[in-house]
C-alpha cells in the first residue's frame, strides 16, 4: 500500500482543532494520531475535528487511537468529532458496534458548528 500522506492539522477556533488524516490509518501511523491528539488536548483544544475525507482503511491500531484519546476529551469537557466518514469506514465502525458511541457528524462545517 502507498505510503499515507502525514497528518494535517488547522486550528479553526480558540478551542477546535481539526486533524485530516491520509489515504490509512493503521499500524504505520497510529501512534502519529494518538500523539496529535495528544498534543491538541496538552495544548487546550477540548474539541478535536478528525476529518476522514480521504480515509480508505482504517485498522484496529487506528481504531484504537483515536478510542483510546476520546475519554480524556469527554472528561475535560469537550470531544473528538469525526467528519466525511466514508460509507466503508462507517461499516467499521458498525461492525465494531462503535457508531452510537463516536460523535459523527457529515461534514466539517458540521463538526466545527457542532456544540459551539
């Protein structure tokens, strides 16, 4: 598989940051989302943006870097929002009885207005 682009970030307001992952999230990059989270929550962010738009695979490394992050979030008060979540990635997150528990929402616009 072609290596994934790195993770991008973009701060859209004091307290949001969104992070736009690559082509996959997997065992090769999983710790680079869990540290960006990281990051973001050690620098004050209480609502993270993960905007999936161009994920085609995701792993359970992958999934587990981003559940493994979403309580510290929620015990601060804020959360990790996904966005453009692919119909294949949506049947992960099924299949994994995940979707009632992540806060997904269309779009970024969506998910930057979300609980604002």
């Amino acid at each position: 598989m072609a290596s994934s682009k790195p993770l991008q970030e973009e701060i859209v307001r004091d307290d949001t940051l969104v992070i736009t992952t690559g082509v996959s999230l997997d065992n090769n990059n999983a710790h680079e989302m869990v540290g960006a989270i990281l990051s973001a929550q050690q620098r004050g962010f209480t609502r993270i943006v993960i905007d999936m738009r161009a994920l085609e695979f995701l792993s359970s490394a992958g999934v587990g870097s981003i559940l493994g992050t979403m309580e510290a979030s929620r015990d601060a008060g804020g959360d990790i929002i996904l966005c453009n979540v692919s119909q294949n990635i949506m049947h992960v997150f099924s299949v994994l009885d995940l979707s009632e528990f992540l806060t997904i929402v269309e779009n970024r616009d969506v998910a930057v207005k979300a609980h604002s």
